[in-house]
C-alpha cells in the first residue's frame, strides 16, 4: 500500500483505481492481506490521501456468496459511496445500483452493456427490459417507475397455479415481499379474488427492480391476469398504489411516467384518479382513470364478466 501511495503522488493522476482492497497491505500492519485490519487501515490510508489532494478514488472489492460485499462494514462506512455491479438477466447487460451515496440518489441504476471493447452506456434502458416481452401475454403487466432522476419501463410477470400444499408458495423477484402479501389480502378483501390455494410466483423481467408503491396496481393485475388465464387489456399498462381500503392513491411524477410510456409507443394506461385535464393537456397517452382498486380491475379486464365478487368490507 505503501509503494502504491507513493507512486501515485509522484504521478499526479486525475483518478486512481484499486483493484482490489483486498491484495493491498500495509508492512506494519498485523495480518494478511484481505484481513479485517488490513482492510480497515488501507482503506483508511486512500481515504486520507483521496480527501488530503482531492482526487478521486475507486476501490473494487470482493463479494461474498450472498451477493453482499466482502470484509469488514467499517469499509463501507468510510467511503462516500458504494456501487454494486450487478448481471442482469439479459444476457450481456449489466446493472450498476448505488448502496450508498453522500452527495445524490441511491435510487439511480446504470444499465450498461458489454461489447468487444468494453462497457457501453445503455441510453434508453426501458427499450432492453420489454425487447423480449411477448405482446398481450398472460401474467405480464407494464409500469413505468422511477429509479433516482429518470424513469424505466419495467415488466412485473405473475404465475399463479393450484397448490397442493397446507401453505402455498410466495415468491418474490425483483418486488418486495410485504407488498406483494398486502396486495393479495386486499384483492380478497375487497374484491373477493382469492389466492389462498394458489402458489403466486412473482418475477420482474432482466433483473429490474419494482418497489415502489406505484407498482401495487401493475403487480395486481398481473396475478389477475394469471389467475383468469386473460391478458390485461390495452397493452397490460398500469400505474397506481394500493390502499388498504380498495382505494387508488395517487403517486409522484405521473406527467414524467407518462412521457415515457409515450416514448415507448404504449397508447393507454390504468392510472389513479387524479387532476384528468392536466394529464390529458401534458400527456398523449391515453389515461384511465380510477378511483377504486374495483374499478381498476374492470377496465383492465373488460371482457371477464363479473369478475370483481364484491367490493366494501364484506367479510367471506
């Protein structure tokens, strides 16, 4: 650690690279090198040296099986930020997530793709995620959420089947297991769809993330669509959070999730009721409207007759 110390105050670099913490050491310093004290103290040295000059610097680390990063938290906790890179499930694209970030968003992610010559930006990463989409499939539902500044078109996929066990199976890729559990009871609860005897098996396609609340409506009405065997009209588009009462709640820059549906060329969207004329000034997609999780499910299932049981509180 330090011969490359040394050599990088000699140079005067712009950037430096470490690759990676846990080959370096420091002679004075107990322990092999990728030891909890070796890691600390050189990462304690290039934090001293990165904030004394001013120039940035990157440290790559290993990872452990579960995916997290390897060694002791105390790293993480000195750095400004740290960065995850990530394979998607589409092929020779990669993600990078932000954990932790001083000076911005950790909501942001980075799609990039992997050439001959390296990594290439991805600009419009919402035409990668639905490049493989099949048009008005069964248990598949678009919405458009926001990771940091910008908005992705996401497919959340639903596959539900008759369980033969006392417990049927829940899982949960890409979306958060407590909401995923809170949609289903309010689907039975106020509109009388039971998954009760249904393994549910919920998937967001490439590796993309949905967990946001503006995506209760789109996970809804996938599990639907797969329950009743019936692609969700107008191309599957939906945004909306779910409250615990049926209701439609409103969710942040609609305007912005909009525009890029419009980008994409999708034509409609199951929205929450909100100021009509404003997004029929600012939008060309075509807003349906809803004030009720009921509601909701009729426009986007207009052909399944009867399909919402009851609505209210009436227990069954």
């Amino acid at each position: 650690m330090s011969v490359i110390l040394d050599h990088i105050q000699r140079l005067s670099p712009t950037m430096v690279v470490i690759d990676s913490i846990q080959s370096v050491y420091l002679p004075d310093e107990n322990g092999a090198p990728g030891t909890i004290g070796q890691v600390r103290e050189c990462g304690t040295a290039l934090l001293r040296w990165a904030k004394t000059i001013g120039t940035p610097v990157m440290i790559t680390g290993h990872m452990t099986k579960d995916g997290s990063l390897a060694g002791p938290r105390v790293l993480e906790h000195m750095v400004d930020v740290v960065l995850y890179l990530e394979e998607s499930n589409l092929g020779s694209y990669r993600l990078i997530r932000g954990e932790k970030n001083r000076f911005g968003s950790t909501n942001e992610v980075g799609v990039f793709e992997m050439k001959h010559n390296g990594l290439e930006e991805v600009q419009n990463p919402s035409e990668i995620a639905l490049a493989s989409r099949i048009s008005n499939a069964v248990g598949s539902a678009i919405v458009p959420v926001i990771e940091g500044t910008r908005p992705l078109l996401v497919e959340v996929q639903a596959l539900t089947t008759p369980s033969y066990l006392p417990t049927p199976r829940r899982v949960a890729n890409g979306v958060d297991m407590s909401r995923m559990m809170m949609v289903i009871a309010v689907l039975f609860k106020r509109a009388g769809l039971s998954f009760a005897n249904q393994d549910v098996i919920i998937n967001v396609a490439g590796g993309f993330r949905a967990t946001e609340p503006a995506a209760d409506l789109a996970l809804a009405l996938a599990m639907i669509s797969s329950l009743y065997n019936t692609p969700i009209a107008d191309g599957g588009v939906a945004l909306g959070e779910i409250g615990l009462g049926g209701e439609m709640r409103v969710v942040s820059q609609i305007p912005r999730r909009l525009s890029e549906l419009n980008k994409m060329g999708f034509a409609s969207c199951v929205v929450p009721k909100n100021d009509i004329q404003f997004l029929a000034d600012h939008s060309n997609v075509k807003v349906n409207a809803t004030q009720t999780l009921q509601e909701a499910i009729k426009v986007a299932f207009p052909k399944v007759p009867n399909i919402v049981k009851y609505g209210g509180n009436k227990d069954e």
